[in-house]
C-alpha cells in the first residue's frame, strides 16, 4: 500500500535550506515514507494528536498520516534543537 507524501510549506523552505548531503538523506527518508507510514527509526511523539517523528543525523522529519487518504503531511523538518520549541 502506498502513500502520497506532500509537504507544508514550511517544510519546503525548511528543505531548500539544507546542505546537499543533509538534502538527500531527507528525500531518502521521506521516500521510504511512500512505501511505509512507519519507516525504521519512526517514533510517535505524546500529545492529543497523531503526529510522527523520523530522524536522520541531527534533524527530524515531523510528520502527520491521514490513514484514509493514503496521505502523510510533512509539516516541519528541523535540527533537532529546534525542532521540539
């Protein structure tokens, strides 16, 4: 089963910013996404609402899965150290 992966806006922009080896470990990390909500490495993060987090090197990829839809909504990627204020 595949899903369709989209990214906010914000994300977008968060994406262009990284260096090229940050860039395409993002896309590897998001492409697995297409394929399995809940990649190796995937982590459900507390609170009310269904929101996802998968890592790769110091970043976070938050992310939410509209299981009906077959739709994952990229929302925010960040350095870990900003990504949780």
């Amino acid at each position: 089963m595949n899903f369709r992966v989209e990214l906010s806006s914000k994300a977008l922009q968060s994406l262009s910013k990284l260096d090229l080896s940050d860039k395409k470990r993002a896309f590897d990390k998001i492409e697995s996404l297409e394929n399995t909500p809940f990649p190796t490495g995937y982590k459900k993060l507390g609170g009310k609402n269904e929101v996802y987090r998968l890592r790769f090197g110091n970043f976070r990829i938050l992310y939410t899965i509209s299981k009906p839809e077959h739709t994952i909504l990229i929302f925010h990627i960040e350095k870990r150290s900003k990504v949780y204020q």
